[in-house]
C-alpha cells in the first residue's frame, strides 16, 4: 500500500509545483499589463484575476493540502519517521526543512493572491521573476536530496545550491538587460 501512497504523493507534489511555478507569471503578467493603456489594461488585469483564482484554488491549494496528507502517509506507513533524527536520516530530515521552507513559500504566494485579485500590485514583474524561481531552488534541493541521499556531503551540497542559485539569478539579470534594450 505504501507505493500507491508514494504514487500519490508525487504526483500531486507534481501538480503543487505546477501551481507553483506558473502563479508567479500570472503576477508578472499582471503587474506589466498595468503599464498598458486602457480598456487593455482593465481586461487583462481582470482575465488574470479570473486565471488566478482558478489555478491557486482549483490545482494549487487542492495538490498542496494532499501533498502533504500523503507524504505524512508514506512518512509514518513506510517507518521513514524512525531514522529522521539519525546520521542515515539526515537528507530526509533536511529535505523536511526544506518542505517547510516551500510551505512558507506558498503562504507568501497566498498573500500576493489576495493582493491582486484586490487590485493590489506592491512589487515589480522582475522582483516577481526573482520570487518565481524560489520554488525552482527548492525543487532542486530537494530531489538532490531525495535522489542522492547521504552520497553527497553537506558541503558540496551547498556549493551545488549556491552556484545554481548565482546562475539564475545572473540568467533573470541578462533577460532583464535584453529585454530593456529592445
């Protein structure tokens, strides 16, 4: 029964980071279709308030809840809970953190919900852009840690987190060069 509990965990751990990664554009494009003229930018503001709702309540709020209700299910059924405290379990206990973190992340996405449908656009699209990739982080922190477990030290783990973290950041940089200069 567990490998149908992990079926099921991943999958809708798969369909949370979908919600995950697209709300944030749903911010940009918002936020930009602001600096059009109207009726352009009443209506586009509006068709995103509409996109919002549907994905962050229909898909995003939905696979995060039961993410989290199946991963306490392998937890427990598959006695993961029983090693997260040892040297062996410390990719899991550290990958828990990391669950949290992500946990956080979409509280804070909450909160730009509420915002927007409000009418409300406190930050600019390339500040949403930096925040969008803040789920990609943690996405990659985790499967490293799920997939390759104890095999790699903290250390080089951290690095690997770092330089990736440096390559986005200088990638969200240079489109925003690009895009500027057109």
């Amino acid at each position: 029964m567990t490998l149908y509990f992990k079926a099921l965990h991943i999958i809708f751990v798969v369909t949370w980071f979908a919600g995950l990664f697209y709300m944030p554009r749903f911010f940009i494009y918002a936020t930009e279709a602001g600096e059009k003229g109207e009726p352009e930018k009443t209506i586009l503001q509006n068709q995103f308030k509409i996109m919002m709702k549907r994905l962050w309540y229909g898909i995003t709020w939905p696979s995060a809840v039961l993410t989290l209700i199946f991963g306490t299910i392998v937890l427990f059924d598959a006695g993961w809970y029983t090693i997260v405290f040892k040297p062996e379990g410390r990719w899991l206990l550290i990958k828990l953190i990391f669950v949290v973190l992500l946990y956080i992340y979409h509280w804070s996405l909450q909160v730009l919900v509420n915002q927007e449908i409000k009418g409300i656009y406190r930050y600019s699209s390339q500040q949403l852009r930096i925040w969008n990739e803040v789920a990609t982080i943690i996405l990659i922190a985790v499967v490293m840690l799920v997939t390759v477990k104890s095999s790699i030290s903290m250390v080089w783990g951290l690095i690997g987190l770092t330089l990736f973290i440096i390559l986005l950041m200088s990638a969200i940089r240079i489109y925003k060069i690009l895009r500027n200069s057109k």
